[in-house]
C-alpha cells in the first residue's frame, strides 16, 4: 500500500512539473522576448564616440576571429542559428550596429562614413587580430567597403546577398530597392509547413518555440506593419506591437524559418530606434554606395546571393568576373535572408570557402561534434576526426592552454599501449599526461588508432602517421610549431612512437588518410618499454614495420626507458637497438631501471622516470 501511495505521489509530481514546463514554454513563447542562447555572453565597448553593443560565441583559444554585422533592421542575435553552427570552429562576435539592439542611437552628426567607421572602431577596441568580416544586407555592403578601404584589418569578407555593382559604377540608384528588401520579411511564396521544434543538439541550444495561429482564426499580427524609417511617432509605434503578434508575422511569412530565427526578428523590432533625421537615414543607407569597392577588396571574398531571374544572375556574374578573389554562389530558392531560408546550403558555401581559400581555416566538418571544455586553465577538445572515414578510431582529444600563445607551442603526440589489440586514449595514464604537458605549456593529441581486430598491421602505423599529418595542416589554427613535435608512447604505443620518430615517408607506411603534403616524421621521441622488434624468434615479422629496420643516424632525439625484470619488452633487444643507433651516430638517451617490469614509465617508478621524460621533452621542443 506504501508502495502504491508513493507511486502514485511520484506520479502527480510529475504531472504537476510537466504542466507547469507547458505553461512557461506557452506563456513565453507567446508573448515574452528570448534570452541570449545559452553559453554565450554579450558586453559594450566604446568605438567612434558611440557604445556598441556585442554578442559573444564560441570564445575559445586560438579559435579564428568572426566579426558579423546584420541588416538594416536586425540585431545581432539575427545571426543565431548560423552562428550555432560556426561556434565550434570560431571565435564570433555580433554586433548590434548603431541605433540597433543595445548599441547607442544614430547622432546629429553621423554620415555616410558612420556604419563603416563603427566596424573599424570595434575591431579595434576589441583587440581583434585579422577578423573574417561576415555581413547581410546593409551588412554586407558595410563589412565589403570595410574590406576595400581598410586593406589590412581583415582576413577575409563574406557578404550576403549584397546589392552588387560593375566595376566603377555607383549605387545610389539602388537605395530605394534596397530598403524595400530590407523592410519586408517574406520569402517567394511556398507551401507552408508545420514549424519544427527548436533544435536540441549541443551546438544549437533549445530556445522558445514561437506560436501557432489557431485553425480558422485570424493572426492578431496580420496588419502590422515594418518600417525602417520615419517620424519618432511611427517608429515607437512599431516598438510597442506586442512580442507576440511580431511572432506570428514573422512565422507566417516565413514559413521556412528556424522559430528561433522569427523569434530574434520579431525582438529585433522591438529593440530597433533607427534615424529620425535626414542626416541619420543618410547615415543607414550610405554604405549602400558600394562603387567599385568589391573590386578593391585584397583578400579572398565570397558573395553569397538569393534567388533570382537568369536576368539578375548574368548580371551578377557580370559584376564579379574579373575578380578572381571573388567567389560567387547563388542560393537557389532562397530570398534576401538567404540564411534563414537555407541554413544548410549557407554554412556549406560558407564552410568550403573558409577552409579552401583562407589559410588556417578549420573545417566545421570534422569539429561539429566535438565536446570542448575548459579545467584548471587549459581547453580540452575530444574525439576530433583526424581523417575521414567510416572508423570510430580515426579520433583524437586535444589539450591546450586557454590562454593564447604570444608565439606558437610545443606539440605532444600521446599514443597508447595495449599490444596493438587493446587500449584507448581514454585510459586515465594518457588522459594525465595530455593534461599535464598542456598545463606546462604544450598542445597535446591523444590519438585513437586501429587495433588489430578492426584492420591489420600496418594499419595502426598509418593512422598514427596520419594523426600527425593532421596536425602539422592544422598548425595554424592550434598555435602549434610544426618544427617541435614530439611523441611518446608506453609499450605498444611505445613502438609506434619510435616508428613516428624513424620511418621516412619513403617507406610507404603513410596510408591513404589524407595531409600527405605533411611530414609524419616528428621532432623528438620518448618511449617506455618499446618493443623495438617483434622477435628473432618470429620469422614472419616485417622488418619494415619495427624500428629495428630503420637504423641510423639521421633519426630525431630519441629517449627509451627500459625496465630489467620486463616479461614482455626483453631488455637484451631494447640494449641491443640502443648499441646499434649509438654507433650508427644517433642521438639516444637510455634509462635501465634495474628489478622493474612492464610498467616502466607507465605505473612504476614514475618519480624518476616522470621528471625525465619531462626534462628530455623540454631539452629539444621548448625555446
């Protein structure tokens, strides 16, 4: 009976939460703004005598800079669901432009120059070092005169759906049509279909749902009207419509929106107090000049166009065909907010452009599942695809200082043991070790490879080799000096450490993972109890896929530790390849730890052979 009445207690709580969840979700998807996505944060800064407010995402160290800039009528948070999908990959800030969101209101004294001096004067207030600019709209034809006129500031220019120019012609003839393009929200008619929930993957934060119109009645929002300008009257009239009838507008003209996309637009209304004076609309519209500035931008520039007639797509093509640093994409079936229509295609164009034509580049591709976090101040990223494919294996976990480096960092390459057949980066040993070299300074890989029950030798060697090819084409985005690499590896991972130290890509062990314009071969190796040779007793082992076949003396640093008791690694094989590299002119430090077993470097005498280790590593990778 105590058992049925519990039950029965445990189940009206239940009921009683999940009605109270259903009146919130319903209350404040109805009829309250959102919040700012989960994870992000947002502050002001001073720039050209103004406060310009900011949205911050996926701050992270040595991330690329992403500065956005929305339309004539947005606010920053316009961007959202693009930005969700950059996050991981980049470092982003959205602007509230003047007289937009949080930002201060448009002054007596702005002109023409006022929206593209802002950009500038944010940039630089914030410390930001070659940002990529992306802008929509009267964005895009801002962030495209910033690229022109401030040759140096930026690392690249994404604009969408700007209104485009041929060379050396002038703009003002397109205001009137820019501002109506602006100051509507519908798309080309579509068959409308139900709106989908808000998206519950980690790099999309959930966010209130917007509302649904009753069948058969009237949204209450059907007569509002959006204007971009006017008197004070009318613009403070549009800032008191109801939250939830701009809802309902936005939805129902824009049946292909994310909800989290109408829900940012509709607040964007609310929060817009744009120019009550000539001079001020002169100001809003006076990026819209764009001239020849396409033209004039020196860095790698995508255009990302809406739909439209073959007229308007030859023309555009016309005004982009001697600008070979300008790619051209147009978005078929989607109109002038290109990226709410089609998310998807956007981030794609995006994507390819960033990784094929700015150098440093990640590709969203391989971080969007990443799980990032930061402990004791260092960053660690885990499971990163290091090559393509259909195995769970090709990952690693990365670990680096949060703090960015004024110089680029040391490498270590973690590879684990367990006989080839056994093991995992997830091991508490390898998970330490990475964290601990990235707290004294280094980038750390823990890398995942084949075992043998999932492909044979040599498929472990190549993945390893594959790891730091990736690496090494990733330099750049990691800080990493792709001259000081190092590797180390406990028994099996031991083998494979020698064999990232000694093979030459010339041996043909590189497999087929892709980077193969990287070198594989790293700096300096450390290796506790590495077996150096299957066995002279094994007559079917390769010599090429041991270390013992590659005696000499051109090979990186090498520092093996040896245990004398070993049952698995014989010491006698291990003093023998240390005899023959010496004498081959290598450099090779050797540590016999006399009465030691398999352990060596791994779980005994860590208080001698940790401090080595350590001291070697610091010898030839740090400054």
């Amino acid at each position: 009976m105590r058992k049925h009445t519990l039950l029965l207690g445990m189940k009206a709580r239940l009921l009683a939460v999940l009605a109270a969840l259903f009146i919130m979700v319903s209350t404040v998807s109805a009829a309250e703004p959102p919040g700012i996505p989960d994870g992000w944060t947002d502050g002001f800064t001073y720039a050209n005598g103004i406060r310009i407010h900011y949205y911050h995402a996926g701050a992270g160290a040595n991330k690329p800079v992403m500065v956005m800039v929305h339309g004539v009528t947005d606010i920053g948070l316009c961007w959202t669901t693009l930005t969700w999908k950059l996050q991981n990959a980049y470092d982003i800030y959205m602007l509230d432009t003047r007289g937009h969101g949080l930002s201060d209101p448009f002054t007596p004294t702005d002109n023409t120059e006022t929206l593209i001096k802002d950009v500038v004067g944010f940039v630089q207030a914030m410390n930001l070092t070659k940002p990529i600019l992306v802008g929509h709209s009267m964005g895009a034809a801002t962030v495209m005169r910033v690229g022109a006129e401030y040759p140096d500031l930026a690392k690249a220019v994404i604009m969408l759906d700007p209104f485009l120019a041929s060379t050396g012609s002038n703009r003002g003839s397109n205001r009137s049509t820019q501002q109506a393009a602006e100051s509507s929200t519908a798309a080309p008619a579509r068959r409308a279909s139900t709106p989908l929930p808000a998206p519950q993957v980690s790099e999309n934060p959930p966010a209130p749902q917007a509302p649904r119109a009753a069948a058969g009645n009237k949204p209450s929002g059907a007569n509002l009207s959006v204007s971009m300008m006017g008197d004070p009257a009318t613009l403070v009239k549009q800032n008191n419509y109801r939250f939830r009838d701009l809802v309902e507008k936005g939805a129902r003209e824009n049946p292909k929106w994310d909800k989290v996309d109408v829900l940012y637009w509709a607040l964007s209304k609310k929060q817009y107090h744009g120019p009550y004076t000539q001079a001020g609309q002169q100001a809003m519209f006076g990026s819209m000049q764009v001239g020849d500035a396409l033209s004039r931008i020196p860095v790698p520039a995508l255009v990302l166009k809406a739909d439209g007639s073959p007229e308007a797509r030859k023309a555009n093509e016309e005004a982009v065909k001697d600008l070979p640093r300008v790619r051209l994409v147009h978005v078929d079936g989607a109109a002038h907010n290109l990226h709410h229509d089609d998310l998807a295609r956007t981030v794609k164009e995006i994507n390819d452009f960033l990784v094929q034509k700015v150098p440093g580049s990640p590709d969203i591709n391989q971080l969007a599942s990443h799980n990032q976090t930061v402990e004791d101040g260092i960053v660690i990223t885990r499971d990163i695809p290091y090559r393509q494919g259909n195995s769970k294996s090709w990952v690693l976990d990365m670990a680096m200082p949060e703090k960015p480096a004024t110089a680029n960092r040391p490498a270590l390459v973690i590879v684990h043991g367990g006989g080839w057949a056994s093991g995992s980066k997830s091991v508490d040993v390898y998970q330490k070790m990475m964290k601990d070299y990235a707290k004294k300074g280094y980038v750390t890989i823990n890398v995942e490879y084949r075992l043998t029950g999932e492909a044979p030798f040599p498929a472990c060697i190549e993945d390893v080799k594959c790891a730091v090819r990736w690496l090494r084409a990733h330099a750049n985005d990691y800080q990493v000096d792709p001259n000081r690499v190092g590797a180390y590896g406990h028994s099996a991972g031991a083998h494979l450490a020698l064999m990232l130290g000694m093979v030459p890509a010339s041996a043909g062990l590189e497999g087929d993972g892709g980077w193969l314009d990287q070198s594989s071969v790293v700096n300096v190796v450390a290796a506790g109890s590495p077996p150096t040779e299957l066995g002279r007793d094994v007559p079917m082992a390769k010599k090429e896929w041991w270390p013992i076949g590659y005696i000499g003396g051109n090979h990186p640093p090498l520092f093996l530790i040896q245990g004398g008791a070993d049952p698995v690694v014989r010491p006698a094989l291990t003093e023998d390849f240390v005899k023959k590299m010496k004498a081959a002119g290598a450099t090779v430090e050797y540590l016999f730890l006399e009465g030691i077993g398999h352990g060596a470097a791994y779980a005994d005498k860590l208080e001698i052979t940790d401090p080595a280790i350590e001291a070697f590593f610091s010898m030839y990778l740090k400054p």
